[in-house]
C-alpha cells in the first residue's frame, strides 16, 4: 500500500528552500495535501515575526478557513477569496506589498480552489508575482496548482517564472527540481521522483550529502538525521550516521567541534584540509550525475 504523504515534511521542504528561492511552483494531485502544506509556511511566516496571507482564486472555503484559524497569533494570518475576480486579486496583491516593505510577507496564491481562472489571467498574476519576488527580499510565495485541470500550455508558461517546483501525489513522492529547465519541449513532462528511489539516492550518496550539510555550519549527529528527515522524509538510525562520521574524521576532513547548546553533544565541522577537498568532492559528484543523466538521456549514443 503506498505510503500517505506527509504534508508537514512537504511544509518544510518548502521552508528549507526559502533563502534561495522566494517563490515556488507547488503542484499537487489532492485538495488534502495541498491545503495542509500551506499550514507550516504560513506558520513559518508568523513565528518569524512577519505576516501570513492565503489568497485564493476561487470562493470561501469553510475547512481551509478552519485550518487556517490554527495558526497564532491569528492577528498576523488572513486567508482573502478573490471569487474569480483577477483585478480584486491583484490589487489585493499590490497592497499587500506596498504595506511595511522591510516586513516578512509569506503569501501563498491558490488558483485550484472552485473558480479557476482563464490561462491569461493566470499568466499576467505569475508575471506581476515575478515582478515583486525581484524586487522585494522580504516576500516569499508559493503559488499553487492541483494537476488535474492543469493544461500543458499553462504548465508550460508557468514554468518560465519559477526557478523551484515542487510535485507531490497521494501516493507519498514528492521531488524538487529547476523548473526553467524543465523547459525543453512545447509540452514539458513533470517527472515525479518515487520515494522508494529517493531514499535510495541519498543513501547510496550519505557521504556527499553529509559533506555538503557540514559545509554549510557545524552539526552533531543527531540534527544530521533530523535535517535529512526534514528534507528527505528518510530517518536513518545513529549506526548509519556516526560510522560514516567517524570515517570522515579518520580521513582528516571533519573534526569534532563544542556544541554551543548541549555540552553532552558533539557537533561536527569540517577542517581546514576538509573545506579544500569537500567543495571538490561535491563538484566531482554533480559532474559524475550530470555525465549520467546525459547517457541515459541519450539511450547510450554518443
């Protein structure tokens, strides 16, 4: 039986993704998961001192509304139905943004809920919310799609203004990937990534993962698992993590470093010789994918 999503992990695979990217393709195939997705990143929104908004094309929604009235405090959350009406949304939109413009605002734009609207409209939103995610630091948006009355032609130009989509289904697969790269035909195929083959990609390549996590800050043992759970949905046990720790260490690339919040915990950092050798390992591990990819890509022809 295939395994039920996770909608808070999805929540926070979206969250981890926000330094880098400030606005977000989420397609999903169920009502369920996409609007328990939106919770954690609105949450998220909040507790960082900023503002939360859900914006919908379509009509209110008592169970979202519902959902919603969970996040506190309340003051700093609003959900807004546009009834189909594109100039009300997007002058909701434009005074959202011209509001404290150094505050946190997520926002997420739902165009499945009842009134879709027609393809233009669509476009001329995603092109206004391009506009403001170049403009504004401070804005982070996920703009929402469910898959099934999605057309190719629309998929297709949507793709064209976000750097990051992310796909999930009822059957419990979720993938990241580029989205402008996806473009390479008038009608692009969205690839979802099953779990089955994803736990076995990162464990198959935990080393180069740990690798590129310590690279970034020191981590114990401990938040390595819970930050490849978080990201991945995988739990690993203890006896996968700290033997390969312990390999790195005998290998001179990490070294143990004081953990600033538990004295009982070790945190693990790289050392002068590992920050040289790391980056080269990583970019040797995408060069390898990359090669890969392009033969399989190609059937094996030169």
């Amino acid at each position: 039986m295939p395994e039920k999503p996770n909608s808070q992990a999805i929540g926070n695979i979206v969250i981890s993704k926000l330094d880098k990217c400030k606005h977000i393709l989420f397609l999903y195939t169920s009502d369920e998961i996409g609007s328990d997705v939106f919770i954690p990143f609105l949450q998220y929104g909040v507790d960082n001192g900023g503002s939360s908004v859900y914006l919908s094309t379509g009509f209110t929604d008592s169970e979202i509304e519902e959902k919603f009235n969970a996040i506190q405090p309340r003051s700093r959350c609003a959900a807004f139905f546009a009834y189909g009406d594109i100039n009300n949304l997007k002058e909701k939109i434009s005074d959202l943004c011209s509001r404290s413009p150094e505050e946190n605002l997520h926002m997420v734009i739902d165009y499945s809920v009842t009134s879709p609207l027609e393809h233009s409209d669509v476009i001329e939103i995603e092109r206004m919310l391009s506009k403001i995610k170049n403009k504004r630091e401070s804005v982070s948006m996920i703009s929402a799609f469910n898959t099934t009355p999605l057309t190719n032609k629309t998929l297709s130009e949507l793709l064209r203004f976000h750097e990051q989509v992310l796909v999930s289904s009822e059957n419990g697969v979720t993938t990241l990937m580029g989205g402008r790269n996806l473009i390479t035909t008038d009608e692009p195929t969205v690839n979802i990534l099953p779990k089955k083959m994803l736990d076995k990609l990162v464990k198959d390549n935990l080393r180069v993962s740990i690798l590129s996590l310590l690279s970034k800050r020191e981590l114990s043992g401990y938040d390595m698992i819970g930050e490849l759970d978080r990201r991945f949905r995988i739990r690993l046990s203890p006896g996968t993590i700290y033997p390969l720790l312990y390999s790195l260490q005998e290998a001179g690339l990490i070294e143990v470093k004081t953990n600033p919040g538990n004295a009982k915990r070790k945190n693990y950092g790289p050392t002068e010789k590992g920050k040289r050798l790391i980056e080269n390992e990583i970019l040797d591990f995408l060069t390898a994918k990359k090669y890969l990819s392009d033969f399989i890509m190609k059937g094996g022809i030169h």
